[in-house]
C-alpha cells in the first residue's frame, strides 16, 4: 500500500475540526485525523507492506521548464532564482506546522517515508510501483495517478470519497465506464483535456469526451498526432486545427503529466510495523502533541 501522504493529510486537516488540539493549543487536526486514516486503511485492506510517499518537490522546476504554468496558482512564495529550495506552496497557515509533527511520528512509529529531491510523491509511488512484485493499492485523491491502474498487476487506486470510510476502487473497468480509457490512457486524456488544478491548459475546445473518443479513434497521442498530419484522417476539420495549433503544448504535456517511474530513491524496510520503532521518541510525541486516541487505535491495530 502507497500512500499519497500530502493528499490524505490535507484531507484530514479540511476533514477534523481545528478544535482537534494539543496540550499547548497548537492544532494537531491534520496528524490525528491521518493517523485515524492509517488505522482505518490498515483494518479494511490488510496490507503487508506500506510506506508513505512524500513531496520533497511538489513543483519541480523540470515541470516547470516543460509548462510554466504548471501549479503556478498555488505558489506562496517563489524561491530567489538559482536557490536549491523550492517555490513554498499556498497551505493553510494552521497545517504547515502539522507536517514536521506527522514526519516525526511516522519516522517514530517506523512506517517507511520516502520521498526524492526534485520529485513528487507522484513519481515515488510511480517508481514504487514500477518495482513491486505483487499488487499495489495506491491510497490517493489525485486523479492522476489514475494513469497507474493496471488489472494484469494487480494496481488499482483507492480514492477517497469520503474519508478513507468510502474508497472508490479504481480499476480498469471503472476507469473505461467513467472516462472511456484505461489506465495507460488516463495521462493522454489528461494532457488532452487539460487540468485547472494543475495549471495545464490542455487542447483548447477538447474537453473530457472528445478526448475520450479521439483515443478511442486513434489509439493514442501519437495515433492522434498522426492523424492530424494525415489529409485521409476522420478527424473533422476543425479537430484538425485544434491539435496542430497546440502541437508545442503537447510536444511536452507527456513528460508533465505521466508519472517518472525510475527515480532514485533509497532502499527502505517497507514491511508494516507491528511495533514502534522508537518507542520513547514515540511516547514523547504522543505527549507533547496530545495524540492520544488516535495513536493508540493505530498502535493496536499495528500489533493485530
């Protein structure tokens, strides 16, 4: 099991009320609302392996090179040109403090994080992924990592409609009755239609459906391309126009929106902890940050 990290704990801190506090008064909702998520995906699905996959990068230059719009929207801050940092992203002054607190406890419980200079948790879980022998789930609300979805592997994406209570089951045959693709195809629907999330612009006047039924048509962006050069093509005149004006656009969208899936990242013990890995880190933390019912469901259902 892959978690999106980021994904979930912004979902746990819009989801637990800012009530949800410490000994100190310092807000803790983000950290005990994932610690109940963790504890919850660990009940319902059993994994036997899971790690936390994190933003060491959540916009990295090379993206923004390729399409400089790309999650320009969500920037706070941008780092002085050639600084190593990142851009600081726009989050809730309440929740960046969180973040270092649910770093320090996962590393304490001894629930594997990784993460990459440079890279999105995307990419780590595509990395992962791409290295795992058996099934994966991946636990994400990204619809983009939708392009991972393959029934032969056994990699499906369970994405949360409400908590980690009510997962949508994401596999092959879900994605081909919402979106007419199936896994591979999801990054080429994506780039298509374009994402305001994410800052890319997609093919003006190509929305979901007709993306969907041009791939259905042609196979892929390259089948699609091929068709727009070719006079013989079905494609109407207007669809024609369309996809040559945006050829630059989606000359580099691919290498934007498809998850990297060879990122070098460190060799981790992945296996589910049944026991903490730093006790006494763990019960200071527990203490100082007042998890308390929240760690102790997530250490019981650790140790089955």
């Amino acid at each position: 099991m892959l978690l999106d990290t980021a994904s979930l704990y912004f979902r746990a801190y819009f989801g637990v009320p800012e009530s949800v506090r410490a000994p100190d008064g310092t807000p803790v909702n983000a950290v005990r609302g994932l610690l109940d998520f963790i504890t919850r995906l660990v009940q319902d699905h059993h994994p036997d392996d899971l790690v936390a996959c994190m933003d060491f990068d959540w916009r990295p230059q090379w993206r923004v090179d390729l399409i400089p719009s790309y999650k320009a929207h969500r920037v706070a801050e941008e780092a002085p040109e050639g600084s190593p940092d990142p851009d600081e992203e726009e989050i809730p002054d309440t929740l960046s403090p969180q973040v270092p607190v649910i770093e320090q406890v996962l590393d304490a419980l001894g629930i594997a994080r990784v993460g990459a200079a440079g890279y999105e948790a995307d990419d780590i879980i595509g990395t992962l992924t791409g290295r795992a022998a058996g099934p994966v789930d991946v636990v994400t609300g990204d619809r983009d990592l939708f392009q991972l979805v393959d029934d032969r592997r056994g990699i499906r994406i369970l994405y949360p409609l409400k908590g980690v209570g009510t997962l949508q089951i994401t596999d092959e045959a879900l994605l081909r009755e919402k979106y007419g693709v199936d896994g591979s195809g999801y990054a080429d629907l994506a780039l298509l239609r374009g994402d305001p999330s994410d800052g890319l612009p997609g093919v003006p006047g190509v929305g979901e459906k007709t993306a969907a039924k041009l791939l259905d048509a042609y196979g892929d962006l390259a089948g699609i391309m091929a068709a727009a050069d070719d006079p013989a093509s079905k494609l109407t005149p207007t669809q024609r126009k369309r996809l040559t004006d945006a050829r630059p656009y989606l000359a580099v969208a691919p290498a934007v929106v498809r998850v990297a899936t060879d990122v070098g990242i460190p060799d981790v013990d992945q296996a589910l902890p049944r026991e903490p890995a730093d006790p006494e880190r763990l019960e200071a933390l527990a203490a100082q940050w007042g998890l308390g019912g929240s760690l102790q469901r997530l250490l019981d259902t650790l140790r089955g």
